[in-house]
C-alpha cells in the first residue's frame, strides 16, 4: 500500500512561489521607480513649491486626480515597449511614417534640453548657497562632466542601481510635511474636492503640473527603458529587431511596477505641495524667486537644531542635485532613443560607447546644447522651470493622441491592446488637458 503524501513539501513550494513572485515585483520596479523618481527633478520640484507657495492647498486635488490618468498612460507606454521590443519613436515610424514622427521628436529634443537646461541652472543655483564664492558657471560645467562621465562610463545596471538609489533624496519633503501639519481637515478637503481659478497664473499652473507630473520624455523614457529591458533578459539581441516573447505574468509584473512607481511620484508631489504651503504659503510668502527661498520650505524639518536655515539649505541641496543627476540622463537619453530610432541607429544605455556611437553623441550634444543655453539665458532659472513645465504640457496634448491609437492597434500589439477601462481613462486626460492648454491660452491673451 502506498505511503500518503505529506503536505509539507506543498506548503513549502507555495511559500517558496509565493516568495519569488515577491522578489519578482521587486526587481521589476527599477524602471517605473527611475521613471517616477526622474519626473520629480528640479524642474519639478520648484514648480510644484511655486504652486504651494503661491496657491496654498488649492491644488492638492489635482495630485490625487492625476495618480490614475498618469498610471494608466506610463502602463500603456511600457506595454507598448516590453510587447514591440521598441522604443516610442520606432512604433510612431511603423504605424504612420517619418514625416508624422520627425516633428515629435523634434519637438521633444527641444522640450528636454530646455528641461536639461533648467535643471542644471536649478542645481548649480541651489549648491552656490552653500559655496556663494564659486561662479554659477563652474557648478554647470561640474555637473555637466559628472552625468556625461556617468552615462558613458559606467555599464546599464550599476547606472541604473544609482538612479534608484538617488531617489530616495526626495523623501525629505514628506517628513516636512509631516512636521509642517496644520489643519489636516483642509488638507484631506483640499487633496479631494477640484477648485478651480480661471485666471492666467492659475491655468498656468495648472498646465504646468500637468507639463511636470506626465511629461512627454517620461512616455519615451518608459517605453524605451522597457524595451531596453528585454535585451537585458535575453529577450532581444536588439531594440526594434524581432518581437520578443511576453507572458501573462510579465505584462502584471509591468502593471505593478508602473502602479508603484507613479504612486512614488504622486506622493512626493503632494509632499511638496502640503510642505509649501504649510512652511511658506502660510507665512505669507506667495512667490519664490529664488533657490534661497525655495529652501526656507524645509526649515521646519531642522527648525530645533542651531543654525537650522543653513541645514535646511544643505537638505534642499541634496535634493535637488539628487533629482537632477538622475533626472538629466534621462532627459538626455531620451533625446537619444528618439533620434536613434528615427533615423535607424544602434542604441541603448547597455550599449557601449563604441557599439552606439550616434546614440551617445546625441546625449553629449543635449547636455552641451543645455549647458550654454543656461549659461548665455537671461531668465532667472526658477522662471525657466515654470515655461519649461508649461510648453511641456501643451506639447503633451498630440503625443497623448498618438499613444492611444497605437494602443488600439491590433496589428502592433496583438492582443495587449488596451481594454475599456485604459481607453476611457486615456482618452479622458487627453481631452482634460486640452480644455485646460485652450482655457490657459484663453485667458492668457484673450
């Protein structure tokens, strides 16, 4: 008579399946968890301190508005990238033509350097209030060399485990937060029910959130790095060569690390926005116009130690050059994947410097470019961050359109098109942020 079989060996395989599909979720969130970290640089940063400062705790709503709309399009951007084994500008080539993507890329390269260009005039701004004596410039040029020698020099994986690591600089502004408090019934009220200013500052603002929190580099970025990712599991020897193979359980792990990393995003800015509006909004300071001011938001994290303006300083240093070193490369390779794949290169940050050659000029030449813009630019870099964020947003509007149809096309990806949810969730922001760029531009110049 057979023995009965013991139900330990079940359990412990469950357990151990259990475990891995844990390990599984956590080593998946590297690009989303980058994606979402990097659309907080310093561009970020300022603007939603700028809408803190300025409006107080009216904007808080729109955080937790936009968490679903930005999770949805990062989700269907990734999708598209793991299925198509293709960056964005590859996919827009093959569904319309060169001629319909030509002016997309364009017009990303010159929304991205003006994001390269701002956020190293934020960090260089930001580091000279602890060494006042040293030229803007010398810091630029500085940080310049840092991320090029970091891109370049250092392979895909051990990059990409430092622009993990960077970003956890930005969980300063949630302990603020936390220190700031105030009338936590208005903050819920505020985070929950819309209002709504129909004057030019305010629909600027809100323009430039949206500019800031779903970015068109962020949509690139994301389809590329999950791309990218397939070469990295063996998946491609080539992006854009060959559809590799996807399954069910890879398309949710995707799923989830989008979901992670975006509430990472949303939760830093509306971190940043209590912090403000608690620290500065309240004490009557309605403007930031410099990175000094911007600092004084951390105050009250250090406010029981001596000196504590001059460690809220290095605090708020940290942070900003934090994000922006791990925000500019993302910036610039994004210029990179977009341009490879228009004209047919080899690319990718796997890639050595001598087997993606163009891929790598192109990112040296928009952190250049970036560099003397900041340097021979009249206006203030605060001020830079703010039209940055809002050209961003108006160009958002046609990229939106784009990525919904080609998440529509069965014959780009089978049947991982998206479901009913997805579409109405996306073709609603699309339509959300084009009344907000029209009512902008309404009250602006009419």
């Amino acid at each position: 008579m057979d023995k009965p079989k013991k139900s330990k060996p079940q359990f412990n395989h469950n357990k151990k399946k259990s475990k891995l599909s844990f390990l599984s979720v956590l080593k998946s969130l590297r690009p989303s968890l980058i994606t979402g970290a990097a659309d907080n640089d310093p561009s970020a940063i300022t603007n939603y301190s700028q809408a803190g400062t300025k409006f107080g705790f009216s904007l808080l709503w729109l955080v937790v508005f936009l968490y679903p709309f930005i999770t949805v399009m990062v989700g269907t951007c990734a999708r598209i990238g793991i299925v198509t084994g293709s960056g964005l500008t590859s996919v827009i080539c093959k569904k319309y033509s060169k001629i319909v993507a030509f002016p997309i890329v364009i017009l990303l390269i010159i929304g991205n350097v003006i994001n390269i260009s701002a956020d190293i005039g934020a960090m260089s701004a930001s580091i000279k209030l602890i060494f006042p004596q040293i030229p803007l410039i010398g810091f630029s040029i500085i940080f310049s060399i840092i991320i090029l020698s970091s891109i370049i020099l250092i392979s895909y994986k051990k990059y990409a485990r430092i622009l993990r690591y960077l970003t956890l600089t930005l969980l300063v502004y949630f302990i603020t937060a936390i220190i700031v408090g105030g009338n936590w019934n208005e903050i819920l009220l505020s985070s929950i029910i819309p209002h709504i200013e129909l004057t030019p500052e305010f629909m600027m603002m809100i323009v430039a959130i949206f500019g800031n929190a779903l970015s068109p580099y962020m949509l690139f970025w994301q389809t590329s790095e999950e791309s990218e990712e397939n070469i990295v599991k063996n998946k491609l020897k080539e992006m854009g060569l060959g559809k590799p193979r996807i399954s069910r359980e890879e398309i949710r792990l995707v799923k989830v690390d989008v979901a992670i990393g975006m509430a990472f995003a949303v939760f830093v800015m509306w971190s940043i926005m209590v912090t403000t509006a608690g620290s500065l909004h309240l004490n009557e300071l309605y403007e930031i116009q410099t990175a000094d001011q911007a600092a004084q938001a951390l105050e009250p994290l250090v406010k029981t130690f001596p000196h504590s303006g001059e460690i809220s300083k290095i605090i708020f240093v940290i942070g900003i050059i934090g994000t922006g070193l791990l925000a500019i490369p993302v910036f610039a390779g994004t210029c990179g994947y977009a341009l490879s794949e228009l004209f047919g290169w080899k690319e990718g940050l796997s890639k050595k410097f001598y087997q993606a050659t163009p891929f790598y000029l192109i990112i040296i030449i928009c952190i250049i470019t970036g560099l003397v813009i900041n340097y021979i630019n009249p206006i203030s870099p605060i001020q830079m961050l703010l039209y940055a964020a809002t050209i961003n947003g108006i160009f958002l509007v046609p990229i939106l359109v784009i990525i919904m149809k080609i998440a529509n096309d069965k014959k780009i990806l089978g049947n991982r098109v998206n479901g009913l949810l997805s579409n109405i969730l996306g073709w609603s922001i699309t339509i959300i942020i084009l009344c907000s760029v029209i009512t902008f531009l309404f009250v602006k110049f009419l």
